[in-house]
C-alpha cells in the first residue's frame, strides 16, 4: 500500500515539473484591450467659433496656454543721432616666423662631375678636369647615365685655361691670369682675349663683373711691387661683343679695386670698390666710381676690415666689415651688428640679406639710409649662403638644405622644402629660370618647380627676377648700355 502511494505522488510531481516548462516556453498573454465605448457614446470635438475672440492655444495634455507678452519696442537713437556700424575685427598679419608649410613644390636632382654653370630642359653645362687635371667645360644630356667618359654622349668637351668660369647670358666666359676664353653653346671658342703688354707687368684679370645688353664687361688690375712706393694700383674695365669678343671700349680706374671684384650699378652707372681698411690705411671703405670715365665720384673710409658681400642700394653701398655698413657720397653708417652671409639682393630700394652675429642667423629685409632700416627680420636655422631671389610677392633663401620661400612684406613662411643633397654636398648657387628654381653646387643641380603667387603682387611689382651680383658659378644679366 505504501509503495503504491509513493508511485502516485512521484507520478503527480513529474506532471506538475512537465507542466511548469510548458508554460515557462509560451509566450506572455497579451494584456487585455482597453474598453472602448460605442461609438453613439463617444464625446464629439468642440467646436471652434469662425468669428469672435481667438481661443488660447491648448498645450499638450489639454491645459490652456496663456498668450506670449508683447515686449515694448528696443528704443533707438533719438532723433537727429546717427550710430556707426559695428566694427569688424580683422586677422592679425602674419607672424614672420611662421613655420607651418603650406605647399611641396616639386624636386628634381641631378648630378655630374664639376661646378654647374648652366642647364635646359635636357642639357647641362658645367665646368669640369680631365684625367690630366687640366680645366674643360662640358656640354651634356642632363640625365646622363655614366659618368663623363670622352665620347659622343658628352655632347662637347673644351680645353679652357684654369680659371673662374660665369655664364654669360649664352655664352661661357672663363678668366684666367691674362686670358679670357668665350665658349659658345655648342662647345666651339667664340674668341679669345689676353690682356696687352708682358706678362710681367704684374696686371692681370679679375674676372667678368656682368652682362651689358650685348657686351661682357671684365676687369683687370695692375698690382704696383710690394716695395715699390711711388706706382699706385689701377683698374680697367673692357667691354666685349658678347659674340664676336670685338672690345667696344675700355676705361682706366685710377686707384684699383683692391683684392676683390668691383661692383657694377648699371642702373646708376656707378662702379663700386670695396676695400679691406684699418687705422692707418687711406684706401679702407668704400670708393664710387663714374662707369663712364673712371673718375672717382666719392669715398668713405672705414677703419674695419676685411670688407665683402657688397651691394648696391639707394645711391650707396652695403658693405660687410666686422658689423653691416652703408656709405654713401654723404656719410657712413651702421646698418647692423652682424656680418653678410653672402651677396644681397636688391629691388625697389630694399636689401634682402643673409645675416649672422651673437643671434641666430636670419634673413633680413633692410632699407639702408631710412629711419627704418629694418623691414623685418626671419630666423633661419642655419646660414644663408647665396644670394636669396626676389620675384613678384616673394623672396626666396636657401640655409643650410632648406628652400624657403617667404612673403616679401613680412617674412612670413608661404612653404619651405628640405633639399635631397648628400651629405658634404654644400650650396653655392642660386637663382631663377622661367618657372624653375636652380639650385646648385659642385657636382649637383637641384631644379625646384615654382607655384603661383600666395598673393597677388603689388601693381607696381617688376616681374622680372631679381638677379644682383653673384658668384662666379652664375653670372648675372643686367640692362642695355
């Protein structure tokens, strides 16, 4: 009897676990609808009066919504008042240190044996040696894939005499002691010039101060004995037709040029001798000469020395001694308390130079003579050691291997460029060609494409590029005689 009691109750306790997961696995009952009352019982809309006072509106649950207040109208000036517009504010200008990038212009290098001289789209020119040492100038495919062997490839190779080599508008004149040497673009010599007399008359060539128009001019000097006190130094200047090598004149510049190349200012037909100077030294500063006639117009003597890196500016000369000095017919002054770095470049009165002192070095645009002088000054991270290029709204410098192009006004950054050159590669020439910036040294060529303005230049803005004194890798172009 027990045992089948407990069969029925394990039996009943089965039943109740299978029911439970049954129900457990149903979905839950919906919950019962709402009554809804038929629909002669449901309340009709009230209606709304077509004419007579608006009703309130009515907020969301059915509550009455009070009518906005009428504000009183924002009083204005009395009568006969006017009030000046709001002012807008403006950026401020740009900093001059600047050193964000804005745009990568485009890079190409190439790489030959010897000092560059010139380039086109597919050729180079360069200044090279022989195996035997001795100084050739070679014409070449710019993308040369050996090294220069004697052979057809090279275009052209001219024995020159060993010496400074400047191209000169078509045409590569290379100065030796008493010979200059004209080579023309296909590698054949144009003509040749040495200077008259023995070569023991102690005169030799300077070397090309620049392009005339047509004409090459070249400078000697004569050099008196060391022990000899009663001769004094003398300069001459020659002008040559650029293709033919007629001389077309030659004027004599009592007093020389001392140990460096004088200066040419075509546009005011000064020439320009800067000489090293001290306390007991007549010839230390600056010394003006007439172009024309070689008399001379004025002197500064400055008791610092050695001087270099001169410039033309403003009816005077910007001279490096220990410190940057201007002389002009009037006076000598201190413009700054560093040195040049290399050559300046000159337009519309202004003088972009690299500097160096106790600061850091830096890029300056200088008014030499104003109350003014300094325009603006950039911090660059490393010297500038070619003469920068000024076209249209902006300079262009290259320190160290960096190619910056700064805003003209300012000094701000329009972009900068890290140069692919190897190391002890170093820069020695810069300038412009069309859309192309050159830069180069020994054995290299970096050609950077430009791009347009980052603003448009001022209306009286030249053009044309700025292409001062340089040296003797690129020889400049200056205007008609």
């Amino acid at each position: 009897m027990a045992a089948q009691f407990g069969s029925v109750r394990r039996s009943t306790v089965v039943a109740l676990l299978l029911l439970a997961a049954f129900a457990a696995a149903q979905p839950p009952a919906p919950p019962p609808a709402f009554p809804t009352l038929p629909p002669d019982l449901a309340p009709a809309p009230p209606a709304v009066p077509e004419s007579g006072p608006k009703l309130p509106g009515v907020l969301r649950g059915g509550l009455p919504q009070p009518p906005a207040p009428e504000l009183p109208p924002f009083p204005g000036p009395p009568v006969g008042m006017t009030v000046a517009p709001p002012v807008v504010p403006t950026a401020p200008p740009p900093v001059a240190d600047d050193p964000i990038d804005v745009v990568e212009p485009v890079v190409s290098v190439h790489r030959f044996p010897g000092r560059f001289l010139h380039a086109t789209a597919d050729r180079v020119t360069f200044l090279g040696t022989d195996p035997n040492g001795s100084a050739v100038v070679v014409g070449r495919r710019l993308n040369h894939p050996r090294p220069p062997l004697v052979d057809e490839d090279d275009g052209f190779r001219t024995p020159v005499p060993a010496g400074e080599a400047m191209w000169c508008a078509d045409h590569v004149v290379v100065t030796g002691a008493r010979e200059a040497f004209a080579v023309g673009p296909d590698g054949k010599v144009e003509w040749v010039f040495t200077l008259p007399g023995r070569p023991d008359e102690r005169e030799a060539l300077v070397g090309v101060l620049g392009v005339d128009g047509a004409k090459v001019l070249i400078a000697s000097q004569f050099t008196p004995a060391a022990d000899d006190k009663d001769e004094k130094p003398v300069g001459r200047v020659f002008w040559f037709d650029r293709t033919t090598g007629r001389m077309t004149d030659c004027v004599t510049f009592p007093g020389g040029f001392g140990a460096a190349a004088p200066l040419l200012d075509l546009q005011a037909k000064n020439l320009y001798a800067v000489l090293g100077g001290s306390l007991s030294s007549v010839h230390g500063g600056a010394l003006c000469y007439d172009l024309g006639t070689g008399q001379k117009r004025w002197s500064q003597r400055s008791p610092r020395g050695p001087v270099g890196h001169p410039a033309a500016s403003s009816g005077g000369v910007l001279f490096s001694t220990d410190r940057l000095e201007f002389a002009t017919a009037e006076r000598r002054e201190m413009v700054a308390d560093s040195t040049l770095t290399a050559p300046a470049a000159v337009r519309d009165g202004l003088v972009y130079a690299g500097l160096k002192g106790a600061a850091a070095p830096r890029l300056a645009a200088l008014n030499p003579g104003a109350s003014q002088q300094h325009v603006w000054s950039r911090n660059l991270p490393a010297e500038v050691a070619t003469t920068p290029v000024v076209s249209g709204a902006s300079v262009y410098a290259v320190a160290g291997k960096v190619l910056y192009r700064l805003d003209r006004k300012t000094g701000a950054t329009c972009w900068k460029k890290t140069l692919p050159l190897n190391d002890g590669e170093a820069v020695d020439g810069f300038t412009r060609s069309g859309d192309e910036l050159w830069v180069s040294g020994k054995g290299f060529l970096v050609k950077v494409r430009n791009e347009p303005e980052p603003t448009k230049p001022p209306a009286d803005a030249d053009p044309k590029p700025v292409v001062p004194f340089a040296p003797p890798s690129v020889a400049p172009e200056v205007g008609g005689r």
